[in-house]
C-alpha cells in the first residue's frame, strides 16, 4: 500500500464523519496503514474490524489479527488484547466508513454506477460498461462474473475502488446485491448514478419476506448514496420505488419502461430496436434483453453520454457467459444456456424462447434449484416450467447439502395435474444428454440455474461443471 493512505488514527476518525466513535482505548495517534475484517488478510499497521457476523463473530479472532501485525482494533466491546481499540455501536457500518476515508474517498473521485434488482444485473452492468469504454472512459467492472461475491465486502470494495483510481479508471460499474445492502458492505460509496431493474422472488433464506428484500433494494436509492435513480418503471416494485422518490427532492428520478424502445426485433443472438431516434443492435438474444439495453442506456444518458455513443457502445458491447448464452457446434436444434433461477427470470427465458419457434418445434427445459436456499420459490419454478416448457427434465443445480430427490420433488410439487410432460433426471450431464438425444430440428434445449458457474456443489464438495463446456462436449459427441 502506497504511503499517502498512512493516516493516524485520531486524525482518521475525525475525518470519517459519518462514524460515532463512543471511545479510544489506548493510543489514539497510532499509524494506520491499512483497514480489513479478515484476521488471515491483516498486515502491519492495519485496522482489524471486528465484524459480528451469523456464524462466527471477529472479536474473538483480534488475538489472531493483532499477531498478524493489526495495531488497532474496531470493536463493539472490549477486548483482552493490549493494543489500542475503538468502540462504536456497528463494526459493519462503521468499517465501510472509515474504510473510504483511508482510501480517500475513492468512489468520489469517478464515476461509479451501482445496479440492483432480482435479475438483469449482471447483463446491465456489462451492456453499461461497453458504452462508457465506447465514451472514452477506461471502465471496470465489479459484480457475479469478477469475484467470490457480487459485491465485495466494504474493507475490500475500498481498496479496491483506490486500486481502479490509481491505475487510471474513469468509471466502475457495480452490482450491488441485496445482501451488500443489507450487511452494509456499500457503506462510503458515492454512486453517480443508482439503477434498479425489477424485483421478482429471490433470497428469501436471507431475507424472510419479499418486503425486506424489496426494503434492502430500495435502500440504495437514498442521497446518502446517489442522488441520480434510474428505475424500470413496468416493475410493480419500480413503480412503488418511483412514487416514494417522488416525494424525496433529494434526488433526482429517471425511468425507462419497454415503450422506449420502438421496431423490436428479437433473435437467439441478437436484439434490436428503435430508441430516442438511434438504431440500436445487441449481440445478445431474448426480448428481456431489451430491457437491460433500456436500463444501460437511460443510466449512460444520465452521465453525459450521447444517444450515439450509446448505440455505438450497444454494439460492441459481447455476450455475458451465461446469460441467454447460444451453443453451436452445428447441431439441427438450438441450445440457450442462462442463469435464470427464480421464477421470473425463468418465464422470461421461456416466453422470449418461446417468440424464436414456430410450427410444431418445442422448448425442451433442463433446470433445477439450489440446496440451502430459498425453497418456497421451488414449486414456483415447476409451476413457470409446466406452463411454459413442452418437456421439462427437472435435475441437481447446486443441492449443497440438501437431498437432491426432495429438492425435485418439491419442484414437481408446483407442476400440479401438469406433470405428464415432466420428468426427474437428477445428473444434471445425464439430463442434458437426455435433452440432446430427444431435441428435433428446429426443437430449441434451454438449459437454466447455473448460466456461467464453473462448478456444482453436492455436500460441501465443489465440482468442476459448466453448463456451456458440458454442452459442448455432448454436442460434439453425438455429431
């Protein structure tokens, strides 16, 4: 870490604003160098965060941290450790805080652009990148396809924004989950521009009701954030979100709805449409795909970009692994992987794919849902495949340590008295090939829940699987 992020620690404390310090054991002009809430991750002269976490909680590991070369401690509580430590009420919110101030407030110093909502993040973020590299900005991108979690904890998220200013980015786009919302991990962030895509069902185990997930979403839309919104208005959330911002002057609201978007023509590769006069061309298929175009390109215009560098960044802009992914090793039939793995996204794949058919070709679905998670979304999912699927083999996603059988079960659950096109294969390889072997030309296979994962999770085990290599390798096979 360069010198210039050395701060002492009373002086550090009182440029972070944001934090009520109840009080300083020991020496308060200690040399801060670095700040983590990872005890494995410490080095000399860092802060160590002792972070209350579900399973373990960090006060315990300040022993561990201080001989790791911690110098001071962030606590809720005193500890037996004979280093200098400041009490405050919430290490989580806290840490982000101080956090950004030892980096220098880094977010403050680009252009940094947040996207949440249950689906279409991942797809947005990317589609928004393109065009702000398109504008002339070096642009990064946090989010599910770049780290362990899709939006990092905030010691890490800081350092990390300091890192991409230091090596000359102009803007970050950043997908800012539910869970990062709620555990504070965007705490410090400046957003130039806040993006909300749709609320469906989703995290569920986290968040017990559908009202806190949509509370922790909301959170983001907030001047302590952003002062710029760009909501999806045809969301029954969204439009809740714009009717609350409506009576909050504090910040500024834009929306984006599918009647932005005129002479729709969509593809399994590829979309296009009329927008504020530009023609606008994505090498990425399915109709749900307009509205992630949509939601980039209000979020662009918002920071000063031109409708045609817009369009031009649209089209440079390539496919996300997993999202509506096609595979084409020359087969008769089609193949679509995507992440799909909540009942709306998954109706969405389906009635897009549904638009790519004709005459008597039938969409033949491979899906599952993940052990460990929220299972009241299960038989929902069974229910959006009976409905919109022509067969459906209901298979293992990632069970973890749930029994794969009863997770399939449950989904069957959801397909009531519409069974009979429905059938349990619970190796997912084995599934796929099932699909494969039964698929005719002009049949499309949508292969969902897993999109661009490299693994599977059976138990605590991790192993190698990606639906697009599986894919592949199969396709190949029988050809």
């Amino acid at each position: 870490m360069s010198t210039k992020n050395v701060r002492q620690l009373d002086e550090l404390l009182v440029s972070t604003t944001e934090v009520k310090v109840g009080q300083i054991i020991g020496d308060s002009k200690v040399k801060i160098s670095d700040i983590t809430h990872d005890s494995s991750k410490v080095s000399l002269g860092a802060i160590f965060c002792c972070v209350v976490g579900e399973n373990a909680d960090g006060h315990n590991f300040a022993n561990v941290a201080v001989a790791n070369g911690a110098v001071a401690l962030l606590v809720e509580r005193r500890v037996e450790v004979d280093v200098t430590q400041v009490v405050v009420s919430d290490v989580r919110s806290a840490m982000g805080y101080i956090a950004a101030e030892l980096f220098n407030r880094p977010s403050q110093k680009m252009n940094v652009i947040g996207v949440t909502g249950t689906n279409g993040k991942t797809t947005t973020a990317h589609l928004l990148a393109a065009i702000l590299q398109q504008h002339g900005w070096s642009t990064s991108i946090i989010g599910t396809l770049t780290g362990s979690r899709t939006t990092p904890e905030s010691t890490d998220l800081q350092r990390h924004l300091a890192n991409e200013h230091d090596r000359g980015c102009k803007a970050v786009v950043m997908e800012v989950s539910s869970h990062a919302l709620t555990l504070r991990r965007v705490e410090g962030t400046s957003f130039k521009v806040a993006v909300f895509t749709n609320l469906g069902q989703d995290h569920l185990d986290f968040h017990k009701s559908q009202e806190d997930y949509f509370a922790a979403k909301a959170s983001l839309f907030d001047k302590k954030f952003t002062e710029v919104c760009v909501i999806n208005r045809d969301d029954v959330h969204g439009s809740l979100l714009i009717d609350s911002l409506s009576k909050n002057n504090d910040v500024q609201c834009q929306t984006f709805g599918a009647d932005d978007a005129h002479s729709v023509v969509a593809s399994s590769e590829k979309i296009s449409f009329i927008w504020q006069g530009q023609k606008i061309e994505v090498g990425m298929g399915g109709y749900f795909n307009v509205m992630n175009a949509l939601a980039a390109a209000t979020a662009a215009a918002k920071l000063g970009v031109t409708a045609g560098d817009i369009a031009k960044g649209l089209a440079a802009a390539s496919a996300v692994a997993g999202r509506f992914e096609s595979v084409n090793v020359g087969q008769n039939f089609s193949v679509i992987i995507d992440y799909a793995h909540t009942p709306e996204a998954l109706q969405n794949v389906l009635v897009a794919t549904r638009q790519l058919i004709s005459g008597t070709a039938r969409i033949i679905l491979v899906f599952g849902c993940g052990g460990g998670r929220d299972q009241s979304k299960r038989p929902k999912m069974g229910s959006v495949a009976a409905k919109f699927a022509d067969v459906a083999l209901i298979t293992s996603d990632n069970p973890r340590h749930e029994d794969s059988q009863k997770i399939a079960d449950e989904i069957l659950a959801g397909a009531q008295d519409q069974t009979q096109n429905m059938k349990i294969q619970l190796d997912r390889r084995q599934a796929i090939a099932t699909a494969f072997s039964s698929a005719n030309a002009g049949d499309i296979v949508v292969i969902a829940g897993k999109g661009h994962e490299t693994t599977q999770t059976i138990g605590a085990t991790e192993m190698p699987f990606n639906d697009s290599e599986v894919s592949r390798e199969l396709l190949k096979v029988a050809s």
